[in-house]
C-alpha cells in the first residue's frame, strides 16, 4: 500500500487515505505540476490472482476512467489522468472534500427532504451519464459523495459498461454490491438503465430506513429476496415512499424512466400528504400542489415502441398518485389533503364537443382569453387570463404546461415528431395497466374520431385523489409519420361542468405554425 509522502509518476504526492474499497484505495494528493489538490485512486492486488484476473481488474481501472471521462456533469466526478504505478494503474480525479452516504448512515438515518435532495444529484448523474452510453451497475451509499458545500456526487464507475465495450464478467459471475443489484441482474438477464434506477431506489430506502430493502443474512438470500420476495414499504420515507416502491418494481418495464424520476424529485418537498411527489419526499403542506407536469421524450420511431413505454410510465405513475396525457403521464396536482380554495372561473362558458373537422380559420380569441405561441412546440392556442406558464426545462422541446390560479386545474399541450399509427389502440395500451394501478378508475368514454381530417382519439376519464376526484380529458390527433399532437385538461370532478369548456377554446383555437 503506497505510504504518506510517496511521489505517484513523478507529479501526484500522497497526503493522506481518504477511502477504500472493493477495488481500490483512494487518496487525497497534492499535484505538483498544478499546484492543486487532486484524489487519487490506486488498484487493490490481492495475493494469488491469475494472470487473467489481474488483467482484468486492471481493464476495469482503465474503463472506470475511460467511463467517468466520457461524463461532463457537476454530479459526476471529474476524471484527470491515468497514469501507472508499480504497474498498476491509476485514477486522477477531482478531489471532493465530502463524506461518502455510507458513512453517514453509519450513524442513523436521513430525513426525506436530505434524501430527496441526495437523490436529485444521484439521479442527475445517472441521466448524464446513460446519455453518454454509460451505466454505472454500482450505485450505492459508499459511492455517492457528499460535499462539504452541499454537492452529491456520484463516483466509482469500477464496474460501469459503456456502449460498444464488451462485458469483463465471466458467465455466472456478477458484479456489484449484492444489496443493489436489480432482479433483472440477479435473474442473468443484461442490465439497462432501469437496473441503475432500481439501486438508486435501494439506495435511497437505505437512507430512510437504516436497512437495505431486501437484505437477509446471506448474499444468497439476498439474491433471492431481490428477485422473489415482495418489497416491505418503506415506513419512514414520508411522500417519497411511492416514489421509492416504483424504483423498486421486480419488472424493467416498470420503473420510471430517470427523467420521470428526476422531474418529481425537483418538486417543492412540502406536502407529506399529496400524490405530488416533491423532491424526492415532497412537500410539507404548504398551498395547494403545484400543478400536472407530464413527462414526454421525443421518440426515436413512430408506433409501437412508443406505445410500449408509454404504457410503462403510466403504470409507474399510477403508483406515484398520477394519471397520464398525450400517451405521457401526468401528476396530478390536487391529489392530497390541499385547501379547497375556490377556484375561478374563467369568463365565458363556450363548451362544444370535439367534432370531426374545425373551422379553417381560428375563431376569435373569446373575453378571458389570451393567445400564446410557443414556437420551440410549434403551435400556438388561447389560454385563459391568468393562468401561468409552468416551465418544464427538460422538456421544453415537447411539451408545455398552463396552470390556473389555484394550481387545480391545467392544460398541458405535447408535440411529438412521430404520430402513431392508431391514437384510439394507444389509449387502450395505456388504459389497461392505468385501470390496474389507479384508485377509482373509470373510463367516461373513449373513442375514435377526427380533428380537422385528421385521426385522432379522445380519451375522457376519472379517477379517486386522497382529497377528491378528478376528471381528465385528453386528445390526440395527428396523421402517421407526421407530428403527433395532444391536448390534456384535468380538474375535479365536482367542478367539471364549470371548467370541461376551457378544453373546447383550446381546442378550437388550436393551431400548428403555418396553418391557418
């Protein structure tokens, strides 16, 4: 083991031991060429490996910082140099003054708003880094850095697999910490992105609970609880525990995508009691929840494929308290113990039924209305006074979101570039796992028909809040290989009747750019 003071290729001088683990140890050193402080992470040799075996773990070095480097993200660890030493390679980092996860919950728990904002930077790395190809296939509490100045970062890609690389594991050997490993993992099949959302949910009970979700007394029957037993709830993950218990599906299929997992860990933490999932725990119960936010990624085809991951986000999102819209899902805002605070209603009653073809010419904007354009979407349509824009960053390209005053009610409009080839099967797909998975549903109806020529299929349905019930319209329209559009309103229920018209003004008012 290198020792204090010990020059590393002529340029890394070790200070002090500032970890170790399965494969290495790291160390705070001082650059000489630069002047700044750098961690340094040496391999570990244990006596009596085969040539092979050290070849291997020495690959893996080279691939954790040839992973690592492929990451450009402020919770990602900054990858220096690789240099040797002794023969053996070495890791020249960033150096993070921080303590990892582990050894804090070494001394207790974490509250859920620590643990949402600890997940928000895990899952932020993980999305960076599934973005360059990369999937970590180690995360746990010893690899997540906790900054002294308030940055999670997420290190140790020991193990991680990039696109395009062949695997390092021998048949039947698995790599990773048993406690983190997916059921997908345990069961043989190839890991994805969903087996790194799945350790980051593991991670995250572990905070809150002081335990892994499936840990028995041997590596076996942890391995089988991962893949066999039922999850216990979280009991003191507060509103995040929904979020939690979804990462933590046995299936791929049906945890949230990193987006969709990201998305509700940014949300305010306040309200324990809502279906909106805040940060990661959500809110203290502050004012009425925010507002829908659906979640949307831009396919890479057209038809099934996109109808397939649709039906898993709904499914996810059923467990997280949420509906869904334009074949996304959306949070629902009011599904919590909110103040019913009246709500306003917008000037004119103009309800119309969608109908098979819309005037060539947009009718007026009505009283109580403005009109809006949205030129990264596309399109533009009336909104009524008052209602405010709710930026969704990620998603800017694919969808927007107006909400009214009392954050009850909201219009979300989608713009995808592949329409699909039967909006009315879509919505069935989705409804079929919705049905299973959200409280009270029932469908108001759901039928083909067209919009201005075009296919297209409106969806009307209901479901039970903690608080109330909600009514949701959603329609989508558009010809195939063409752009798909969508057009989503939720409200209460109670209140349907009074606000079902300011759907029709959108509706009717809507246009794509360059159609008159």
């Amino acid at each position: 083991m290198p020792e204090t003071g010990r020059l590393i290729a002529g340029r890394y001088r070790l200070a002090e031991q500032i970890g170790r683990g399965g494969m290495g140890t790291v160390w705070r050193a001082e650059d000489e060429l630069l002047g700044r402080q750098v961690a340094v992470k040496r391999l570990h040799v244990s006596p009596g490996l085969e040539e092979d075996e050290l070849a291997t773990l020495y690959e893996r070095t080279r691939r954790e910082a040839r992973s690592a480097a492929r990451i450009a993200h402020p919770n990602v660890v900054v990858v220096h140099d690789v240099v040797e030493d002794g023969g053996l390679p070495c890791i020249v980092m960033e150096y993070v003054p921080s303590r990892t996860l582990g050894d804090v919950l070494k001394r207790g728990t974490v509250t859920p708003e620590e643990a949402a904002r600890v997940g928000r930077g895990m899952i932020a790395a993980l999305r960076a880094a599934h973005a360059a190809g990369v999937l970590h296939r180690d995360v746990k509490p010893g690899n997540v850095l906790l900054g002294h100045d308030g940055r999670v970062v997420l290190t140790d890609f020991g193990i991680a697999h990039s696109t395009g690389t062949s695997t390092l594991t021998k048949t039947g050997e698995m790599v990773g910490s048993i406690d983190y490993i997916a059921p997908e993992r345990v069961k043989g099949a190839k890991p994805g992105p969903a087996s790194d959302l799945w350790a980051l949910g593991a991670t995250l009970y572990q905070a809150l609970e002081g335990h892994p979700p499936f840990r028995r007394d041997t590596a076996v029957e942890t391995a089988y609880a991962i893949a066999m037993d039922p999850l216990q709830p979280p009991r003191h993950a507060g509103p995040l525990a929904k979020l939690i218990e979804t990462l933590l599906a046995k299936e791929p299929d049906l945890r949230p995508p990193a987006e969709l997992a990201e998305q509700i860990l940014r949300e305010p933490a306040a309200e324990p009691e809502t279906a909106h999932l805040v940060i990661p725990p959500l809110e203290p119960r502050p004012e009425p929840p925010t507002v829908p936010a659906s979640v949307a990624p831009r396919p890479a085809a057209a038809g099934t494929a996109r109808r397939g991951r649709a039906v898993w986000w709904v499914t996810a999102a059923a467990v997280v308290g949420v509906g869904l819209a334009a074949g996304a899902y959306v949070l629902f805002p009011g599904d919590g113990q909110e103040d019913d605070r009246a709500v306003p209603t917008p000037a004119r009653d103009a309800s119309a039924p969608p109908t098979s073809t819309a005037p060539s010419a947009p009718p007026p904007v009505p009283e109580g209305y403005h009109l809006v354009k949205e030129p990264r979407l596309g399109v533009s349509f009336p909104v009524p006074d008052g209602w405010k824009r709710k930026d969704e960053t990620d998603k800017a390209d694919t969808e927007v979101n107006y909400v009214d005053p009392s954050g009850l009610l909201g219009i979300k409009v989608n713009v995808l570039d592949f329409a699909s080839p039967s909006h009315l099967q879509h919505w069935k797909d989705v409804e079929e796992q919705l049905r299973k998975s959200v409280s009270g549903y029932e469908r108001r109806r759901m039928q083909e028909t067209r919009f201005r020529g075009e296919p297209a299929a409106v969806w009307e349905f209901t479901f039970k809040g903690r608080a109330r019930d909600w009514q949701a319209i959603d329609l989508g329209f558009g010809r195939e290989g063409g752009n798909e559009y969508a057009i989503y309103l939720s409200a209460p229920k109670a209140d349907w009747d009074r606000h079902k018209h300011v759907f029709d003004v959108v509706r009717d008012g809507f246009r794509p750019a360059g159609t008159s």
